[in-house]
C-alpha cells in the first residue's frame, strides 16, 4: 500500500483496513506535512471538508477520531491560524463528532478546541448558530457526572468568545447550567460557585438561589496541602487561567499561582516548572517545545504534572483536587 504524503490522502486512506498505522503516520504528518502547504485556498479546503464528512465507515471514524487532536494540532500550526480560510473544515469536523453522536470524552474535549477555533474566526450569524446547533447535539447526548467539568469548561468557552447571537447562546447556556445543577450531588464547592459566576454574567442567576455551601472548614480541608505552596498552570487559554488563579487564590492561604502561556521555551517557562511544587499542565494535542520542556524539569524532579481532562477553569482547578 501506497504511504500517503499528506493530510487528504491521509483521510481518504482510513477507510483502508490494512493502514493500522494511520495514528502513528498522523505523529509523523505534524512535523513533516506543514497545513499551509495543502490548503492555499478556499477550493483546498472545500476539498479536504467533503473528504472529513464523506466518512462513514466505522474504522474510519474511529481512526480519525483517534488522531484529531493531532490534526488539530496541524492547524495550529498555520501561520494564518485560526485562518478564516479553515472555518468549513472546522465546521466538518465537528458535524462527523455530531452525525456519528461520538461520546467519547477526550473527542468531547477536542470539539471544545474546534468550537473555540471557529468562533475565533468570527463566523457569520448563520454560521454561529449552526455551530451552537451542533454544541447543543453534542452536549444532550452527554449524559452522567464524568462531563461535569467539561459541560462547565463549554459555558465558560461560549461566555468568553465573540457571539452574533446573544439570545441564542444565553439560551443553550441556561440549558447547560441547569445539565450540571442536575447533577448537584456530586458538585463540588467550586463547581456551585462557578455555576454562580456564569450565570450572574448572562443574568440568570435567580434560577440558582437555592444554591447553599457547606461549612468552610471542611471545603478548606481540601486545600491544605497547597498552602504555602507554589502552583504552576501551564495553558494557551488565559481566560480559564485566570479564573482558576481567582478562585485558587481566594480558596488556598498563602499560595503562590505562577500562570505561563508561552509557546516556545522562555525562561520564564523554565522558572514556573523549577519553581513549582505542583505544576497543572493543559494539553489536548501533540507535545511541542514548550510541554516538552516542562516535562524534561519535572522528571529531573521526580515530578509528574497533573493533565486536566480539559482547557477550562473547572478542569483545572478538578485536577489539583483529584490529585
């Protein structure tokens, strides 16, 4: 069988049982297949979005699936990202997570990252709502505790991005807090007040006046072990960042919370991994320079980071707990 020499004979090859390989040759495609090189204009890209929703076989999904992150990793990698020219292909990719109802929870993530990057093109009023169709899809067919953090990371994401469509996008937000307030016995203190916070900054707060805290001793309890300490968040979303510096800060005595977003190796990256007791690293994609790095320091350590399962404050802030 013939190797593929980009991302569009890379697709149109999943759907072939004998490329077993696809997630590895993917590995190697981000280093050596630049996205600027295949898609030069809106025809390429038109292209390469038929070939994503023109998938239909279950191997191939799955495949694809398995590899998106690092695909969308690829696009990162544009020098025009997000570049408008992408958004259709943006818009395919998270038509097949909707069409095909995946619910796994690491493509759950990925959708964020795709939904982020379409809205940071500034799609059109139709544009935006279809998008916030397919959010919807995406987040009725997620159903049970294990999403709650990634439900409240997608409030968080839709409150901090442009909208042409206020009174649609505060809709499914109402829709969204009311899906985790469902869930409230197994929220957690940061979860309610986060709940709060989204919801006092699109004006429906009343609906979550019942909303009663446990004594603080025993929700500081959960923090001890972070006073007087160093906690490091490595992310590319500040918003979330610092957020979940607020609330860290707010909860913990005496915590020193260093925030880096940088995307090569800086000193100041280096000090944040030497200097931190805990270091909070948020990736959803392949390692690059930066990850790389942090990992190295820790390992010389005998450190490990904590991996969030998504970019939002609550997932951060869920990994410091869990740990």
């Amino acid at each position: 069988t013939t190797l593929p020499r980009n991302w569009i004979e890379w697709l149109k090859a999943l759907s072939n049982e004998s490329f077993t390989k696809s997630r590895y040759i993917a590995e190697q495609a981000l280093e050596e297949w630049p996205i600027d090189n295949l898609l030069k204009d809106i025809t390429d890209v038109q292209a390469i979005s038929s070939v994503i929703i023109a998938i239909e076989e279950e191997i191939a999904i799955q495949r694809l699936i398995h590899s998106l992150p690092l695909f969308m990793e690829s696009c990162k990698r544009s020098v025009f990202f997000p570049n408008p020219l992408f958004l259709q292909m943006y818009i395919s990719m998270l038509e097949l997570i909707t069409v095909h109802e995946v619910r796994d929870l690491n493509t759950l993530v990925v959708s964020q990252d795709i939904v982020e990057t379409a809205l940071k093109i500034s799609p059109s009023e139709d544009q935006y709502n279809y998008i916030l169709s397919m959010v919807e899809s995406i987040i009725d067919k997620a159903n049970g505790k294990n999403f709650i953090d990634w439900f409240l990371d997608y409030a968080e994401l839709l409150i901090s991005e442009n909208t042409s469509d206020m009174s649609n996008r505060n809709k499914l937000l109402e829709k969204l807090l009311v899906k985790v307030y469902s869930y409230n016995e197994w929220l957690d203190e940061f979860h309610l007040k986060l709940i709060l916070k989204l919801s006092s900054e699109i004006g429906i707060e009343k609906l979550f006046d019942n909303i009663s805290f446990k004594d603080d001793n025993v929700v500081e309890d959960k923090w001890d072990k972070y006073i007087n300490k160093t906690i490091g968040i490595y992310t590319l979303s500040e918003n979330a960042a610092r957020h979940a510096k607020e609330y860290l800060e707010e909860q913990i005595s005496d915590v020193k919370i260093i925030l880096n977003h940088d995307k090569a190796v800086t000193d100041a990256l280096r000090n944040m991994a030497h200097t931190s007791d805990f270091v909070v690293l948020v990736t959803q994609s392949a390692k690059h320079a930066a990850t790389g790095e942090i990992q190295k320091i820790l390992r010389q350590k005998d450190r490990q980071p904590l991996f969030p399962i998504g970019k939002g404050s609550s997932s951060i802030i869920s990994s410091l707990l869990k740990d």
